[in-house]
C-alpha cells in the first residue's frame, strides 16, 4: 500500500512539473512574440542579385543575369504571412546552331507582387528559429525588346520591337494584327512566377538567403523567334500558338527588416 501512495505521489509531481515547464514554455513564447512585436516594423527592403537560365527556341548557352529590389510587407499578427512588391532588371540570352543559326539577346525590366508563406514558421509556430523556408507565387509585368542575329555574319535577323518599324500588339492581345503606330520600344507581357527560398536570420533584422524561381512569361517571343519558323515575330503574319517562354532566376540577397525605436 506505502509503495502505491509514493507511486501515485512521484506521478502526481511528475505531471505537475510538466504542467510547469509548458505553461513557461507557452509564458517564453508569447513574451518572444511581444518583444518581436515592440522590436519590428512590419517593413524590409531586400536587394538581390544572381543568374538567369532562358527556357525557349533558343535555348543553349542560355544563361545570363539579374538584379533587383524587393519591398516587404510582413503581417505582424501572422508572422508567416508577408507580401513582396519587386522590380528586376536583367537579361536572358541563348543560341541554338541547328535550323535557327541564331543568337538572341532579351533585356527586359519586371515588376511583381508575390504573396509569401514561411513554411517552417507557418508549420511549426517555432518563432525562434533562424532559418526560413519561403514559399511564394504572384503575378508581374515584363517590359523587353529582344533580338536575333546570324551566328555567322552577326546581323540581325529578328526583332521584337524597333524604334522605327515596330508596331506590337497591345497589352494581353497574343494574336493578330499590331493595333498601335510604329516605334514602340518595349514590349510588354504578363509573368507567373513561382520560387522557394531558403533564409537565415544573422541578427536583430538582418537575414541572407538565396531565391529558386521559375518565371512563365505570356509570349512566346522572348528569345526574338516564335515557333519552328524564321519570321520576324514581331511582324503581323508570325504571331503564333506555340508554346509560351519562360526563365529560371538563381539569386543571393540580403535583406533588413526595419526595427522600431526604442522606448
């Protein structure tokens, strides 16, 4: 009987300090949340750089270069949640020897709204944590001009604007005839993009990370040749239905998330 009362007794302590030390654990985290809450804004500014790979006709020795900044928007009240306003500039390039003999030169400037999930946050509501692991989609505009030359001779053989002869379709319009007057200088198209990025915290507001993103553009002009044929596709009878282009990015960045001040 003596040995069944200090059975019960050391389980009834046992609980009791594991009853403790969660009701410290959830106590240490809501105070974590509120200091958070005191020390950050809900803005950061980001600024990147890194790799393009272009995905299209023209798709060997494709790979090029990007920059860019990035203004969040981080939900206080749900720290997993935050929106990226972003502007990219960069370029894409390939070549292909068979049939086409052609290499192409794209610059193009993009800007984006990205809705973002921090998926070890938004999974684990751990809030100490130093990594990240950023899941995120949106939607953006890309302003280009692309163009194609001979790899031969180095002469232009397509374009997709020109500042005297192009006339491009307007904005969303894939198909038909060119509906503004001539000289239009940059083309401009719809992109979905869609990335991950790992990140880790250095200190107080300051994180690193690198971006994995996947970018489907809404023409498929972006290497200045459209479908199996040589045609100028900036011309009237070259608007095709093949398949759309697209680009993959790689980039390192570094971004501070602004602190509030103190007192």
């Amino acid at each position: 009987m003596r040995t069944l009362w200090i059975t019960a007794l050391a389980s009834l302590l046992f609980s009791t300090s594991e009853i403790w030390a969660q009701r410290r654990e959830i106590k240490r985290e809501i105070r974590w949340w509120r200091d958070g809450q005191k020390r950050h804004q809900p803005w950061s500014v980001a600024v990147r750089a890194g790799a393009t790979q272009f995905w299209g006709e023209l798709y060997q020795r494709n790979w090029d270069r990007e920059w860019g900044v990035d203004i969040g928007y981080h939900f206080t009240t749900a720290e997993a949640f935050s929106i990226g306003f972003e502007v990219h500039k960069g370029s894409l390039s390939g070549q292909k020897k068979q049939f086409f003999n052609s290499r192409f030169k794209n610059h193009y400037t993009s800007t984006m709204i990205l809705p973002r999930w921090d998926l070890l946050r938004g999974l684990t509501w751990d809030r100490e944590q130093r990594w990240r692991m950023i899941l995120y989609t949106g939607v953006g505009l890309s302003f280009f001009s692309a163009e194609a030359f001979d790899l031969d001779s180095g002469r232009r053989l397509r374009y997709t604007n020109d500042p005297v002869h192009s006339g491009r379709n307007a904005l969303f319009k894939k198909y038909g005839l060119p509906v503004r007057k001539l000289g239009i200088r940059k083309t401009m198209e719809r992109v979905v993009p869609l990335g991950l990025s790992p990140e880790y915290r250095i200190s107080g507001g300051l994180t690193i990370g690198m971006d994995f993103r996947f970018i489907w553009v809404r023409t498929d002009k972006m290497d200045a040749t459209s479908g199996l044929r040589t045609l100028n596709p900036e011309e009237a009878d070259s608007y095709s239905d093949t398949p759309n282009d697209a680009y993959s990015s790689t980039l390192l960045y570094i971004r501070y998330r602004f602190l509030k001040s103190p007192g």
